[in-house]
C-alpha cells in the first residue's frame, strides 16, 4: 500500500514514526537517502509504502519549505525561543542567535520567558527588551500554569520550543497537553543547568498544528548551523532593518561608534535596545572571524 502524504513526527535509532491520515506507522528510509546524504527528519512531509504487517518504508521526502540542524526540525513556521529567570540564568545572546536562526530560515521567533516567578521584574524587562524590538514575546510560568494561555493564539502549524538545557520546555508541554506527561528534571545544584531530559525531537498534536519539544542546549554557532556571512547579518536583526539604507557607507559593519552609522545612531537614541546591539557586535565578530577562517 502506498501512501502520499505522511509527516515524520519522530526519528530515533534510524527509525521514523510516520503519521497519516489513517494511521501511525514506524518506517525506515529508503538506502538512497544515505548515499544522497539526505536524513529524513521531523516535520518532513514524504510518501510510505506499507506492506501487509504494517511495517514501512519511506519512500520519498517532499520538497522542504526549511529546515534546521540543531533542533533537528523541517518545515518550521514558528520557533519559540524559551529563556528562564533563575537558573540557568537567561542569556539573552542565546536568544538572540536563535532569532536570527528563525528570520534566515524564514520562521517566526517567538520569545517565551519561564519561570517568571523567580523574577517577574527581571522577566518583564526582557519581555520590553523584545516587544520593543518589534518581536512577540510573553511571560509564562510553567510551575502554576500563568500565562500559558497565551500560547493559544499563537499555536498553529509546525512549531517548536527550543532553548537552553533546564529552561523549562518539557514542562511548558506538559502544561500545554496536559496528559502527556514528559519526564521533567530539576537543574543541577552542582553545575547550576538543566539535567537532559529530551533527547530526540518529537513532533505533538495541538490544536490547528504541532509542536514539538526539542533536546537543550548550551551553545550555539550561527556559522555551523547557516551560511550567514558577517556583511549580511544585519539583515536578520528585523530590529535593525528600518535604519539600515541611512548608513552612509554601503558596507557599513554597524560596529563603528560615529555618525556615519544609523544603526549605532539608532542605537544611541534609544530605538534599539542596547542588549540587542551588544549582540549583533559580539555575533558579527564572530561571524567575521568564522567566515575569514572557512575560507
């Protein structure tokens, strides 16, 4: 039996699990895959055959709209950048490289912030850091359930909670679908981070769409996971995208302190946040010296 379209809602030890509209089916990929070098991942839309024991094998993957490495996701159209108050203790840096991650690939970032009840000041600031540079964010509470409704009218198709390791994205889900149940750890006291929890990206039903929990992480190189060159990042700071035709210089690096830059003007007249462009200037430095060593 032949199947047209099923989406892969996990992959784990070279095995997919294949949702369709009859039913779920583990499959495994066709050997072409691995000599294309191409690994199906979730959020794949692709084609199966079924034979008589209910045993698959995928036969096709459709045409991706994206995709991202780390999490391992396709066909994203919202990511939700989670940053906690308390421990681990929000790196907003972090946050700030998975937002350029969303507007290369085309996604919406979304930034949620947990735990608010450790620092609701704190949480708010950073809340007003984001919405004023023109990107949705909102405050939850994962431990009692506060603001998790404002996940609503934000949940439609392909999504995924991403972030640093012990930021709270299993219990978030949990919350969200509440008779799922995803095994939760407290943060380390020795190391002051999230134990791992989450160890492959798995794709959940709710309401008009998915959303998907994804593995933590510590670190993020924007080099390794996109071929942004240091000239073009700007461009992925939505923030920055009003002022960036009144540079005086074509080739503007943004990154020199004089007039003759309107984003460090900008920056100087409170229209960027200075959080913001603390982290392009520490993100294109990175990108400079990355891209002058790939050469």
């Amino acid at each position: 039996m032949k199947i047209d379209n099923g989406l892969i809602v996990k992959g784990i030890g070279g095995f997919y699990h294949v949702k369709t509209a009859a039913d779920l089916y583990l499959c495994k990929p066709k050997g072409i895959f691995r000599q294309q070098k191409i690994k199906p991942l979730p959020g794949d839309r692709v084609e199966i055959s079924i034979d008589d024991n209910k045993d698959g094998i995928i036969t096709a993957i459709k045409e991706r709209k994206n995709y991202l490495n780390r999490p391992a996701l396709a066909n994203i159209d919202k990511i939700f950048i989670t940053i906690s108050m308390g421990k681990p203790k929000p790196v907003l840096l972090l946050a700030d490289k998975m937002t350029i991650l969303a507007n290369y690939i085309g996604a919406t970032p979304i930034i949620v912030i947990n735990k608010i009840d450790l620092s609701p000041n704190q949480a708010k600031e950073i809340e007003e850091i984001y919405t004023k540079s023109g990107i949705d964010a909102f405050c939850v509470c994962a431990k009692t359930g506060e603001g998790i409704e404002q996940f609503d009218k934000r949940l439609d198709g392909i999504c995924v909670l991403t972030g640093n390791t012990g930021v709270g994205k299993s219990s978030i889900i949990n919350r969200l679908i509440p008779n799922l149940s995803i095994d939760t750890n407290e943060i380390s006291k020795a190391l002051g981070r999230g134990v791992h929890t989450t160890r492959e990206t798995t794709l959940y039903d709710i309401k008009d769409g998915y959303i998907a929990d994804t593995p933590g992480f510590s670190t993020l190189t924007l080099d390794k996971n996109s071929d942004i060159q240091s000239s073009e990042l700007a461009n992925y700071f939505s923030d920055f995208l009003p002022f960036l035709d009144d540079c005086k210089f074509s080739n503007c690096s943004h990154i020199q302190e004089n007039d003759d830059c309107a984003i460090y003007k900008a920056f100087c007249n409170k229209q960027i946040q200075s959080s913001r462009y603390d982290s392009y200037k520490n993100i294109y430095t990175q990108l400079k010296s990355a891209n002058k060593f790939n050469k």
